[in-house]
C-alpha cells in the first residue's frame, strides 16, 4: 500500500478526532482546503481501505487509525528519483515568488515533494491547499514548471490556441481602448484593473472617473 500524503494523513487525522461520520464540506473547511482536492483524497484512501463512505459521510478505518499512529516520513524519506537539489531549487523559487517567511516555504516545499512533484497538477493542488497567495502561487508554480521542461522531464504545456483572440477581435480592441484613452483626455482619471486567471482569458476592467 502506497504511503498516505501529507494533505491524507491531514485527512485521516481530523477525521480520527471525531466520532460521527464527516462531510466533505466540513473537512475542507477544517483543513482549509478546496472540497474538490479533498474530495479526490478521500477517494483515493478509501481505495486503500483507510476510509469508509456512508450516506452519512466519510468514516475512517481502523487500517487508517493506525496509519495515523505511524510516524510522518521526513526529507530523508523522499522518493529516490527526487535529488535534495530540486527541493533545494523549488524552495528557493518559492522565497523569489512569494515574499514568504523561509520557515513557510521550506514547510510548504516539504509537502509539495511528498507528493510527485513531477506531476504540476498536484503541485498546483497542494500549493493551493497550503494557502499559498494565488499570484505568489501561479509565479512559483510557472517558476517550477518551467525548471521541469527546462530539465527535460515533463513536456512544455501546448497552448489552447482556443484562448487566443483572432485578428478582428484584437482590432476591435484596440479600438475600444483607443476610444477609452482618447475620453481619458477630458475625464478626471482612469484606473485599469487586469486578472491573470490561471485558466482563461486576460481579464481587462477600465474604470473612468470624471472631473471633480
């Protein structure tokens, strides 16, 4: 059987404090954690038969119970195919894109590298889960991607051509922020907001302010 993950043993721990079944709505709020994420953890360990689903809830086992009781692995139990120089890498990506204290990054590295750090879905997922900034998160995330296609071991992510405006979308464009600009000149201000989403289209909000 496959060593629980951090975020599961986080799981299984809160689940072994309580008597009564649990929703996934109530974990996540307890761990702070997306319910999708938690969702897909409890799956995996019920799987494993460390815990049990009801119309009730989520329940853990006595399998998951004396998971719970064994010792969490540390750095020296990292997979073999991970060298302490891509931790050593990914932290300090962490410190260049967050701000973050070095204590929390090198606590949020360590659960980030529990999991297959190779696999930038769960990187994403357990950033997230760690409450990492959102714009910290997507520099470090890229910041790490980038690493892994740089080193060979994953692919460059194709681009969804589908996102990209065409030729008259981005004329039509331009002209609507020429016509913005060009109403700056007898307004009071503008102020211009932009969302980086991580899935999506550049959101771009234009908010005129008239002379006072």
């Amino acid at each position: 059987m496959k060593t629980p993950s951090s975020q599961q043993r986080q799981i299984l721990r809160k689940l072994s404090t309580h008597i009564l079944p649990m929703e996934v709505k109530a974990i996540a709020a307890a761990l702070g954690c997306p319910e999708g994420s938690i969702r897909s953890q409890l799956m995996r360990l019920e799987k494993n038969n460390l815990v049990i689903h009801s119309s009730a809830g989520w329940e853990i086992t006595l399998a998951g119970r004396e998971t719970v009781d064994k010792p969490e692995a540390n750095t020296e139990e990292l997979p073999r195919h991970f060298a302490q120089t891509d931790i050593f890498t990914f932290s300090m990506f962490g410190r260049l894109s967050t701000g973050l204290s070095p204590e929390r990054v090198e606590a949020i590295s360590k659960v980030v590298f529990l999991d297959d750090c190779n696999d930038m879905s769960k990187v994403w997922e357990n950033l997230a889960c760690m409450n990492v900034p959102i714009d910290g998160r997507r520099a470090w995330y890229v910041a790490w991607q980038n690493h892994l296609v740089g080193d060979g071991r994953i692919e460059r992510p194709a681009v969804d051509k589908a996102k990209i405006p065409d030729g008259e979308t981005l004329s039509a464009l331009v002209r609507e922020i020429s016509e913005v600009f060009s109403k700056c000149r007898e307004s009071g201000g503008i102020e211009i907001n932009m969302h980086f989403p991580q899935d999506g289209p550049l959101e771009i909000r234009i908010i005129l302010e008239g002379k006072k």
